[in-house]
C-alpha cells in the first residue's frame, strides 16, 4: 500500500490549502479517478459534518506521458473537532503493485480560538458604558433642579441709541420713529410672555408666523408689510444720527478752516510771501489761484474778502510768450467769486500754429529762499495744527456725550 498524509491544523471558520503533485515518468497515458476508502481506525474521537470539511476536485482524469499535474485540497471546519477522510486512487493501468492501493489521508483539527481578551473587551466596554450613563443622569438630575440666573447686560448697552441699534440688526432699512413703534406695539400683540422687542425685523415676522394662525395672522402681516415699506424709504426728519453727523462735520470744517488761517498768519510772521506766476505751456489753462470750499465757518469772512480782492489786484501782470508764425491770442478774464468772494483770472490761448515748445516756462516760487526761516515755518505749523486738531476732538467728544445725554 502506498499512501500520502495530508494534515490540516487550522482554527474554527479558517480556510487552509495544501497541494499534491503527480507527474507522468512513462509513455503511456494513465488514467485516474477518485473513490472514497473506509476508515483505518476508530481509535480517535472523529467528528462527523455534514459534507465534510475537506474539500478537492474528484472528477476523473488522464495523465498524458510527461505531464505534471497538481491537486490542491482544502480544509475548511464550521466547527471544533478531528477530522480524518481516506481517499483511493485508482489508475488504469494499475501503478501499485498487484493487491496494493493508492490512499491519500486527509487528517484536519478545527480549534476555537481563545477569545478570552475578546469577552475581556467586551466586557470593559459595556462597564465603561455603565459608568457614563450613571453620570449622565446624575448630571441631568442637577441640571434639572438647577435655574441659572440669566447673565447681566452688558454696561456699555445703554451707550447705544435706539436708531442705533435698528440701523444695526436691520441693513439696508431706514429708521423712523413712529413706525418703530407701530412695530413696538406689534409684537407686544404677539409675543405675550413680557419679553421685550429687539428690533429685529426678521425675529418679528417669525413670531407672526408661529404665534398667530388665521385671520389675525393675516391680518398682522398686513400691518408688518405697510410699516416695513415705509421703513425701505430715507427718513426726512431730523434723528439723533443726523444731529450728531452735522455736529462734528461742523467742527471738522472750522478745524480746516483754522489750519489755513495759521498757515498764512505765520507765512506772514516769518516774512515767507508767494510771487504768483501763471505756467504758459501747451497744456490746458489751469486757475491762478484754486478754489477754497465753500461754507467758512467764520467770523472773518469779510475781513478775508478784501485781502481776496487785494491780492487778485496785485497779480494782473502777465508775461508774454513768444510763439511761431502767426497766432491769434485772445484773453478773456473773467471773474468768479465764491463764498470767499476771491477772484480767478484765466487767459485762454487760442493760436492756429503749435506753441514753440523752446519758450520759457515760469513757475512759481518764493521770494525768501532762506531755509532757516522755512524750517522754522513748517515746525510752527506743526505745533499749531497739533494743538487745533487736540483741541477739536476734544469737542466733537464733548458734542456727542451732550447728545446722548439730552436723548
């Protein structure tokens, strides 16, 4: 009898292969086929499965001359056991010797792993899991017989106007004072729990929709659109907002105004006075002297009207330039006086041919070059313009408290 022993040590629901080659030494083909062999002993506490755990190809075969042929075999147990098949090979013709058989033995144990750590895991997770749920409850028990104190409100709340705080939850939308209320008297319709208006528009027409059902619900919302439509138009009359912009717009245009009237008292303490002279060139005419905004906010108005009027005196002198070929130069001055009353004179050039780009150009310059003087100059400005803007913050400050105190 010759035999081969194929052993299979595997766990519970593992899959395990194990490989058996024959090759074909001789000429002639050789056919094969498979059939199962009675048990060898009966010594051993064998399990038997439905189907088996073992598992190969059992159809028959031929081995051509030369050829080499593998069979693979499985081992693959559902359960924990030993398990034993004997397996027959018969041949035509016949390789064993006469009255001897070709057996294969499949021999396979099927353990089942230690899960010990696995029920260990298990088991501290669901302790684990315990524990929480107890402290869980304990913390909802005293969160329930606990009332929180609702926090203060911020101190700097009161600081805010209320068109301020409209203008703030609602963009886009303007603030008037009676339609405010009118939304005021709304929600407190609505919202019967005490609490107060936010002035939220958005907050307002949620609660409409929740609180309210039928007609009255439509019938608020009628109320809300009419006083929402007003409030996307400008409100002509005079608020808090308004006031406070034109105060400190004002006391921004005499902080100006008193900026240039040191620049010039000490232009003319340290003796640095302007020779004006106009640039004749190509370019477009540009004003002697510019323009200074309108609304002075100053008692000296007059008094700089006349020192305007002198000084547009004293700059009627032009040069003149000269110019290729023939040309026709017309001067047209003319006079336009702002609230300042100052004078402009401008001089139109109107020629056929180009203007010789060769001529020479005047610019303007000052009469006392000394450096020491201009240094001095620009460090006395400097200190005078620090203490006017120091002292017109103060009063816009001022200002702002006054009005929202008198609010």
């Amino acid at each position: 009898m010759f035999s081969w022993r194929i052993l299979f040590t595997e766990d519970v629901e593992t899959k395990a292969s194990r490989t058996l080659r024959f090759e074909n030494l001789g000429t002639v083909k050789i056919c094969y086929s498979w059939h199962r062999a009675p048990l060898a002993t009966t010594m051993l506490p064998l399990t038997n499965l439905a189907g088996g755990p073992f598992f190969f190809n059992k159809n028959d075969g031929i081995f051509l001359p030369g050829q080499i042929i593998t069979f693979p075999f499985w081992f693959h147990s559902r359960g924990p056991g030993i398990f034993l098949e004997t397996w027959e090979l018969r041949t035509v013709p016949h390789l064993a010797e006469e009255g001897q058989t070709l057996l294969v033995y499949l021999w396979g144990s099927a353990t089942t792993p230690d899960r010990t750590q696995e029920w260990k895991d298990v088991s501290d997770y669901l302790e684990e899991r315990v524990k929480e749920a107890a402290v869980q409850k304990v913390v909802d028990e005293m969160v329930a017989r606990t009332r929180p104190a609702p926090p203060p409100e911020p101190t700097y709340r009161s600081l805010f106007l209320e068109e301020e705080l409209f203008l703030h939850s609602n963009p886009g939308y303007f603030y008037h004072p009676s339609v405010v209320d009118a939304l005021r008297t709304l929600h407190d319709q609505v919202v019967t729990d005490g609490r107060r208006w936010n002035l939220d528009l958005k907050g307002l027409r949620e609660h409409v929709l929740k609180r309210v059902s039928g007609d009255k619900q439509q019938e608020c919302l009628d109320v809300f659109g009419r006083n929402v439509a007003v409030l996307m138009t400008p409100c002509y009359m005079a608020t808090v907002v308004s006031q406070k912009s034109r105060t400190v717009y004002s006391l921004l245009c005499g902080l100006a105004n008193s900026v240039e009237d040191e620049g010039e008292a000490l232009k003319a303490q340290f003796g640095l006075m302007n020779s004006d002279r106009s640039c004749y060139s190509s370019a477009p005419p540009v004003p002697d002297r510019p323009d200074r905004s309108a609304g002075r906010l100053s008692d000296k108005m007059d008094t700089r009207k006349t020192s305007a009027q002198d000084r547009s005196k004293s700059r009627t002198k032009k040069d003149k330039m000269e110019v290729r070929g023939k040309q026709q130069i017309g001067v047209k001055l003319s006079q336009d006086g702002n609230s300042k009353g100052s004078s402009k004179m401008r001089l139109i050039v109107s020629s056929s041919l180009a203007v010789d780009e060769t001529a020479p150009k005047w610019s303007t310059r000052d009469t006392n070059d000394d450096p020491q003087k201009n240094i001095l100059y620009r460090e006395a400005l400097f200190v005078k313009v620090y203490e006017r803007v120091a002292y017109t913050m103060g009063q816009i400050c001022v200002a702002i408290e006054s009005i929202n105190r008198v609010e």
